[in-house]
C-alpha cells in the first residue's frame, strides 16, 4: 500500500466527479432535446497479453467472458488499424451491467515512450462500484498498480474513489456513492464492481475537445474549470499547477465524458503502423443514427456481427486529440 500523508492522498483522490459537478453548475442551457450519444457502450484496450489481461479482470474485478473471437479485416479498417486483422480479442463485462463491455485486443507491443496519463486520447476508465475500500482492499497484491488512495471527494464526503494502472497501462478510476443513493448524481453500482459511467479524454486544447463534442454530439457545452487532479499532477510532474477539466453527460442518465487539458508535458500518443493505440484505445458509444452525424468517417458504417454490434451498424472517426470514436446503432 503506498503511504502518503493525508493532504497528499487527498489530491491523489479523484476529481472527475467534481467535474460532473462543476460542469453541471457552469453548464451552458441546452440547444437540443437531447445529445447525439446516448451511452458509453465499450472500451477497447491494447494489450501485448490477452490471456493476463482475461485473468486479471475476471480474478480481480470479477468481470465475465462474453465473447472471444478475431477482429475482421473490416472493422480493424474501420478503425484505421489494419494491422489488427485477424488478431483475437476478449469482451467482458460485470454481471451488473453485462452489455458495458471492456474489450481487450492484442497487439504487438506498446510503445516506449507511452506511458498512462502522459499522452492525447483517452486515459481512463471509470467505473462505479459498491465499496471503494473493500475493493482497494481486495486488489492488494494484484496486478493493478494503485496511484490513488481511496479518498472522499472534496465537497461531497459521501462520494469515495480511488485510482488504478492496470498491467496494459490502462487508468481505472474506481468510485462509489457512500451515502444516500437514491438521492446521488452516481449511478447505481448493482453489485460489488458496475460499469463504466464516464470515459476520460485528455488533449492539449480542451477548448477544441469542448467544441467537437459539444457541436457534433449536441452535448451542453460545459465551462472548463482548474482543479489539482493529484494522478495527473505526479504523472506529469506538474508542481503547483492546476489541470483545466469539464464533464459532458450523455443521453442517458450516469453516462458522461470528463476532458481534461494536459500540460505541454504530455504527447502525442505514439502508434505502432497500423496498430490500435496502445492503453485505452477507442472508446464505443451508443447513438440512433449513424446518418444524422456530420463526421468523417474512417470508412463508412456497416452492420458488424458480434456481441458488442448484435448486427447494428458501427463507424469510427477520430477526434480532435486524435482519439478513436467508435458508434454503434442502437
């Protein structure tokens, strides 16, 4: 367990909820009835060890098999990615919310010079939970590298997270209603680990994130606001100085993304030729039409077989940090 004093656990607590909050307060009116993407359907991490990465999240965060199978030529060229035909993958979920997949691919190897919270792209995984202690307590020991203590949310002393590297370099912030739930801004855990309710996205220019996903998606366009974000500032080496941060909710309720504006410290995600990005990769969301959207697709929408599609169309276009949007129909 890493031993810090009090102060410094307190920043190396999570903040993205105070960005939901935040974001919710400095939020600007809505312009339409409701946003483009529903819901956080899926996130894809890069992996060099897909069978370690099975165990890991099946012993640990007890998520379930739903599917294995070997990505078809035609959805690694929907994303970009060609070399990744052929390669296999697993999807898992909780029993809680069973169709909120992480999906593991393998790739040939990550990068050098990657390393979590230090690049563009997407970050982090959040994932509610029903006791941020007793999970904290049943990964000592694991392959998930603890970065943040369990620690109350500043403002909110009910809401408690703590944050994990997990052995791909993927973030999972791990956070939980500790009070009243039927009265909480969370969503609800339905059993010890839940699923995913926000999606973290770091770029050099949160302005440019806010206006994409604001204009394209239809989403409130938030106001972004300095916090200390204590994994972001050791990761980074950042001293005294703040991240700029915001959260935009999806359609549906407890679905949100947070942007977070790194420091010119942070890179490029470096990607191997026709890889997947390494870390989190891409991340799925749900919308109605693929149609409405005014994106540049990668190549055009086509219905995809497999759990995580069930036959829907899906297409996949990149975004101001350089992130993977993928969208399925639903």
């Amino acid at each position: 367990m890493i031993n810090r004093p009090a102060t410094v656990r307190a920043f190396a607590s999570w903040v993205s909820l105070a960005a939901l909050l935040v974001g919710a307060a400095f939020a600007r009116p809505v312009l339409s009835a409701e946003p483009a993407l529903q819901r956080i359907r899926m996130a894809t991490v890069a992996t060099t060890d897909l069978a370690a990465f099975e165990r890991d999240y099946s012993a640990w965060l007890g998520y379930e098999v739903r599917e294995r199978g070997k990505v078809s030529r035609e959805l690694a060229r929907s994303w970009g990615a060609p070399a990744m035909a052929g390669r296999p993958y697993v999807l898992m979920s909780s029993n809680a919310a069973p169709d909120v997949y992480i999906r593991a691919v393998r790739t040939a190897r990550i990068p050098q010079d990657y390393a979590p919270l230090m690049t563009h792209g997407w970050n982090a995984i959040e994932i509610i939970v029903d006791n941020p202690d007793v999970t904290f307590a049943n990964l000592r020991g694991s392959p998930f590298r603890v970065i943040g203590e369990p620690a109350p949310l500043g403002g909110y002393p009910t809401i408690r997270a703590f944050q994990v590297v997990g052995p791909s370099g993927e973030v999972l912030y791990l956070t939980a209603e500790t009070g009243d739930r039927s009265k909480s801004i969370l969503p609800q855990p339905g059993g010890a680990i839940g699923r995913i309710f926000i999606m973290v996205l770091a770029g050099p220019d949160i302005e440019a994130l806010l206006d994409f996903y604001s204009g394209k998606f239809d989403m409130t366009r938030a106001t972004a606001r300095k916090r200390t974000v204590g994994v972001i500032k050791r990761a980074q080496g950042l001293g005294d100085d703040e991240t700029p941060l915001a959260t935009m909710r999806l359609a549906q309720a407890g679905n949100l993304v947070e942007f977070d504006g790194y420091s010119p410290k942070a890179i490029v995600r470096p990607v191997m030729r026709g890889e997947l990005p390494p870390g989190i990769a891409l991340t799925s969301f749900a919308v109605k039409n693929l149609d409405a959207l005014k994106l540049d697709w990668i190549s055009p929408p086509a219905a995809r077989q497999g759990a995580a599609y069930a036959g829907k169309r899906s297409a996949t276009a990149r975004g101001p940090a350089g992130e993977l949007i993928e969208l399925i129909e639903e």
